[in-house]
C-alpha cells in the first residue's frame, strides 16, 4: 500500500510538473525602419520574474514560414525555456527576406528589424541581461543563414550564434527561394552575392569573439556548403562547433538539433543572473 502511494505521489509530482510550463504569447512589436506592426512569439521561463536577468536565445524560422513556426512545430521549446531558465524569442522574418536588409526591395529591413528594433524591444519589456554575453541567435534554413549572418554582422550584440540546415551559402542557388528579388540577379550583381552570403561574411570574423554552433544532416541539400563554411572557418582557426548524422531538410531533424543548440547556448551564458546589466 505505502509502495503504491508512493508511485501515485511521485506521478502526480511529474504531471504537476510538466503542466507548469514557460509562458507563450505573441507580441506585436513596432518596426521604425519598415513602418509596420510585425509579430514575434516570446517564450518566458515559469519562473519568470522582474528580480532577475535573463539570457535571450533569437530563433529565427524559415523560407516560407513565420513567427509561429518554431512553437506549432516544437512545442517542447517551453520545455526547454524552462530547463535552461532563459527566454527565447521567434521574430518573424516576413516570407522571405532572409534577414537581409536588401538593397532592391527598400522596405525589406529585417537585418535592422533583428539586430537593432527587436532586441531593444525585448530588453525594455522583459528583464534581460542586456550585454551580448546575454544574448545568442539561431535558426533553421534561411533562418540559419540569418542567424550567423546578423551575428557575423553584429557582435556587438550576439555572443554566440547557432545555424541549423542553414543555406550558409547563397551563390549555389541563383534561382530559388526568391532570393533574387531581394538581392537582384547573381548574373548582374556576384560581388553583392558573395557580400550577403554567410560563408563569405565569415573572413570578418577573430578567434574566440564568437561562441559558434553548426549543424547540418548529411542528406540535407545543404550539407555540402555547411561543410564548407566549416573547412573555411577550421582554416582561419575560428573555433566552432560541427554537428552532423543522419538527417535531412525536415523538423524532425530541426525538434532534435535545437535542443543541443540550447543546451550549447546555457552553458556559454553567464550563471550568475541576478545582478542588473545595462546597455548592449
């Protein structure tokens, strides 16, 4: 009898549990550069309140996709804010822009929507450890691409940068994913080509500046220009993290993969989270 209270204590203390979970809502948050109302999911651990500062994990979404993508596909994300007491935030990226702000289409700023308008957005509503040892950016295909290239762009802001399936180079897809409508034709314009792609914005990049984490499946249609982002950063003695195995372009690979890619950014974020930071 007492070994059957037990069980049912230790169950009912595991349902308890799980059902408190991180809180999700969606915020409407205000673009100055675009002139519009853009949405972004914001995922604050259970525990969450005003006494202590939190790090904030930036997870972008795909090609084709949007702001609610990450949470409808990978509800454990709640899970996972509050196992490694942070917050994480999934902006949404408008189709797709890439994250770029593109030099053809002037209303498509999301590298400065990202880097810039969102941040200082989440920083004033939520308490955040406002440094860029606070902060990490990641995300999946196009939004992999993103996250390495705002953080290439911006170390000031990110500390450490994550990329899972990421199109991390551009030149070898001139026709999809409506790329040219940002950047114009790779015929009439291969230097901006190589100037907005990831692999490239790498050689601005210094030994230890940035905490990085790539992974990539070894059936995904881009595993070879991961793998080549990854020789390219070993020769200029960048260290980063490579994860490969099976998998492919799907969110299968994409629900496993993140969790590594969490757990990478709890342990590069500063443990001692109570005193208040200022400025980025």
């Amino acid at each position: 009898m007492n070994l059957r209270f037990s069980y049912l204590v230790t169950v009912l203390s595991l349902l308890v549990s799980f059902s408190a979970l991180a809180s999700v809502d969606t915020v409407i948050t205000f673009s100055p550069a675009m002139q519009k109302e853009i949405k972004a999911v914001v995922i604050t651990p259970q525990n969450y309140n005003q006494t202590k500062k939190y790090p904030v994990v930036y997870l972008l979404h795909g090609y084709s996709g949007n702001y609610a993508d990450w949470i409808t596909k990978v509800p454990q994300l709640s899970f996972y804010a509050d196992l490694y007491d942070m917050i994480i935030v999934n902006p949404d990226g408008n189709y797709g822009s890439w994250y770029w702000d593109s030099p053809e289409v002037s209303e498509s700023r999301y590298e400065t929507y990202v880097s810039k308008e969102l941040v200082d957005f989440i920083d004033k509503e939520y308490s955040t450890l406002q440094t860029r040892e606070g902060r990490a950016i990641t995300g999946l295909s196009m939004g992999g691409h993103g996250a390495l290239y705002l953080a290439f762009r911006h170390q000031e802001t990110f500390g450490a940068a994550g990329s899972l399936s990421g199109g991390v180079d551009i030149g070898p897809f001139p026709e999809n994913w409506e790329m040219k409508k940002y950047l114009g034709t790779k015929a009439e314009h291969p230097d901006r080509w190589e100037e907005y792609s990831v692999l490239y914005q790498s050689n601005q990049l210094i030994p230890n500046r940035l905490k990085l984490i790539i992974s990539c499946g070894t059936s995904d249609f881009f595993y070879q220009v991961n793998l080549n982002l990854h020789e390219q950063l070993a020769y200029n003695n960048i260290p980063h993290t490579f994860i490969t195995g099976p998998g492919g372009h799907t969110w299968d690979y994409w629900a496993d993969a993140v969790k590594y890619q969490l757990l990478f950014f709890h342990d590069f974020f500063p443990k001692n989270q109570s005193s208040p930071n200022e400025g980025h």
